[in-house]
C-alpha cells in the first residue's frame, strides 16, 4: 500500500475547530453561484468573450465566492485536523477573513459591471485583506504543524499558488480600473487565472483527494510516485510558464509547459477514476458521481485544451473554445468535485461535532436526505449539459443560467437543512416542569 503520509487513524479531531468556522463559509458560497447566473441573466447578451466585463464579474463570483470560499472554509478544518497546525482564535480569524472575501467578492464584480475604479479598488482592498488574514494565519499554522506527507506538502504549495493568484489578480485589478503606476505584465490574465485555478484550486483539490477519495469512497490509495511528484511537477511547470510575465518565451516552450500541464492533470483525472472503478464498495452514491462528472470533465477540457496547443484556431472558435474550456474547468470539474465533497463533509463534521458535544444517536445521513442531494446533482448535470450548448447555441444561455440558479440555490437549502439538523440535535431538551 502506497503511503500517503496521512492516515484517518492520524486525524487530529481534537484540534477541530468550532462547526461554526467551516460553515459559515460553506453556507455563503452557493449564493454567490446564484448571483452570477442572475448577472448574466440581468448582462441581456450572454458574454462569448472572457474580456468581457460580465464575464469577468460571473467568473470571478463564481470563482471566488463559491469555490475559493468554500475551499477556504474546509482549509480552516484541514490544516488543524489533517496537518495538525493550530490555528489561533479560530472563530475571530474565520469572521475576519470570512468579511473580507464577502465584501470583497461583491464590490468588485460589481464595479467591474457599472465601470466604477472606486468600487474595484475596494473590493481588490477587501480581497486583499481576507486573503491576507487567511494565508498569515494558515501559513503560520503549517510552520508549526507536526504533519508530514504528499497532502499536507500539495497544501502548502496551493498556498503559495493562491498568494501568487492574490498578488497577479490585484495588479490586474489596478490596471483595469486605470492606475497609472501598473506596469504591463505580459499575458497578466492568463498568468493570473493559471496560477488561481491550476495552482491554488488544482493543486488543493489534488491534495485532498490524496485524503479524501480513499477514506470516503473505499477506493485503493493512489500511488506513491504520483503522491510524491504530481504536484511538485505541476507547481514547477507553472514557475516555467509564469517566466513569460517578464521575458518573452519561445513558442514552443510554452505549447510545451502547455502539453505537460494537460498531461499532468490527465495522469490525476485518469488515476482517480481508476481507483473509483476498484472501489470495494459498488454501490454508487452522489458524492462518487459528482467526482466522476467533475473527473470526466476535466479529462475533457485538457484533451480540448492539448488539441487548442497543437492548432492556432481563428478568432472566433478561440473565443467559443476559451468559454468551452472555463466552462468544463469551473463548473465541470472544480463546482462538481466541491459539491461531491460538501455531501460527506459537512454531514460528517456535525456528526463529529454532535459526538464530540456528548449527543448520541445522529447518524450522518439524517442531515442532508439523499433524495435532496441526488435532485441537486440531476440539476447540475443538466446545467451543465446546458451551458456546453451554449457556444454552439446561443439561445440556450438563458434557460442554462435558470437551471444553474436553481441548482445552486437547491445547494444553499441543502447545507442550511443541515445546519438546522445540527443546531436541533445540540439544542438540549426543555426540562420538564415539576410539579407544584
């Protein structure tokens, strides 16, 4: 057996924190999911271009409100109980970032639609200050942290991808609302969305599944030498391929990086869906096929985007193809293996919660039902399907958007049916009255 480094004995549930700090995350971040299918929906004409300010308003909410809010959220729970860092003060440190990126997330798309530099600055200042908050306190907490293993080392870089995201998206920022000390940076936007969705997201979604996919879904480990280099090799391609930010880069290395990027991803999506295929248990449940949709759309996308290196397609296909690939990427990929994940999470942290508070009898699928989870995952599918049509089918994007909003928003009930379930079974029983 493959050593991860990191087994479920060696979880450190003790260092928890309260159910509160993963969830107020976890509860905010479909609404932001929702509001970008209502800005398109409000944009009149469906952006086709990633320029766009729609497009980069919904990309961003979607993003940074629904899956860097999330994973920011779970990290408040992994870095204490995977690596055994401790983080200090964990509610006041979660409330301050958890402010930041809300207010954050909605003053800057938002300036990005109405064209105001004041609320872009804003925003970018809030996003900042969160995201500040949140890697100085997680940082600190993995210097310390006695773990050791291929989980606990993809975090750390996902970290350092997400600082380098931060860093590259306010100069973008700063650039687009028109401050006259930006220096152009070559290919910013490209850099910047590599390193926010292949570097923090990619490279975090890797490393816990190294965790996650054997204990949850009673599959085989994953190997060792993918462990070990996979996200040693894709952090280092991205350190070649952000050269071209401040030197021009022969083609040919960049279709290169670009090659051995898609085929890194490929070797993780591929493995992944081989160890569910070995699973001990057959019987499929929701969480094992949002993985299977978000790892089938992600072997997708790179074979797409293996395909885009090898030609140079017109203007316009390019454009079809950038919205075919953000699409299979964002809601394909990283949306279905977040919300897969979200159905064992939560239902198991306030478990973990109630057992550790002394109340007995809650079994984890009391708090989500499976007939809600398994209507949400139907509707994803669908928007998903949807959306695909619609570079080849404009007229599809409106009933996509509505299938998304509603997806999203039946995901926003799910998790408060079980946060409710939680807060009734940790509300003690009334105390009888005596009698007189």
């Amino acid at each position: 057996m493959a050593d991860s480094g990191v087994t479920s004995a060696s979880l450190s549930y003790q260092n928890a924190p309260p159910f509160s700090v993963p969830m107020r995350f976890f509860l905010t971040a479909p609404l932001f999911a929702v509001a970008a299918a209502v800005l398109l929906l409000g944009a009149g004409e469906f952006p086709f271009s990633r320029w766009q300010p729609a497009a980069i308003a919904a990309t961003h909410l979607v993003v940074l409100g629904f899956a860097a809010m999330i994973m920011v959220g779970a990290l408040f729970q992994l870095v204490p109980v995977l690596c055994g860092g401790v983080i200090p003060r964990p509610r006041l440190v979660a409330g301050l970032v958890h402010a930041g990126l809300t207010a954050g997330t909605l003053l800057f798309p938002v300036g990005l639609v109405v064209h105001n530099p004041f609320l872009i600055y804003a925003g970018v200042a809030a996003l900042g200050a969160g995201f500040a908050v949140f890697l100085l306190a997680a940082l600190v907490a993995l210097r310390t942290a006695p773990g050791r293993g291929p989980s606990i080392g993809n975090i750390r870089l996902s970290l350092v991808s997400l600082l380098l995201a931060v860093c590259l998206g306010m100069h973008a920022a700063a650039g687009r609302a028109g401050a006259v000390w930006v220096h152009a940076l070559a290919n910013l936007p490209g850099v910047h969305l590599a390193w926010g969705l292949i570097g923090w997201v990619g490279l975090l979604l890797i490393g816990v599944a190294y965790q996650v996919v054997p204990m949850f879904q009673i599959t085989p480990p994953y190997p060792d030498w993918l462990q070990r280099y996979l996200g040693k090799l894709i952090f280092s391609l991205m350190l070649v391929w952000s050269a071209q930010l401040f030197t021009p880069l022969p083609d040919l290395i960049l279709r290169l990086v670009g090659m051995l990027l898609a085929g890194a991803l490929m070797v993780f999506a591929g493995m992944t869906l081989w160890l569910q295929f070995r699973r001990r248990r057959q019987v499929a449940d929701v969480t094992l096929t949002f993985w299977r949709l978000g790892m089938g759309s992600l072997l997708l996308a790179t074979l797409l985007w293996s395909a885009g290196n090898l030609v140079a397609p017109e203007a316009g296909r390019m454009s079809s193809m950038d919205l075919t690939l953000g699409i299979l990427i964002i809601v394909g990929c990283v949306q279905s293996v977040i919300c897969g994940m979200l159905y064992k999470i939560v239902p198991f942290l306030a478990w973990l919660h109630l057992q550790s508070a002394g109340v007995k009898g809650a079994k984890m699928h009391d708090f989500i039902p499976g007939g809600r989870a398994e209507l949400q995952l139907r509707l994803h599918g669908i928007s998903l399907a949807l959306l695909l049509t619609v570079p080849l089918w404009p007229q599809a994007a409106v009933p996509a958007a509505l299938v998304y909003a509603v997806n999203f928003a039946v995901l926003q009930c799910n998790l408060m049916q079980a946060a409710w379930h939680y807060l009734n079974r940790r509300r003690p029983a009334p105390m009888p009255l005596s009698d007189q």
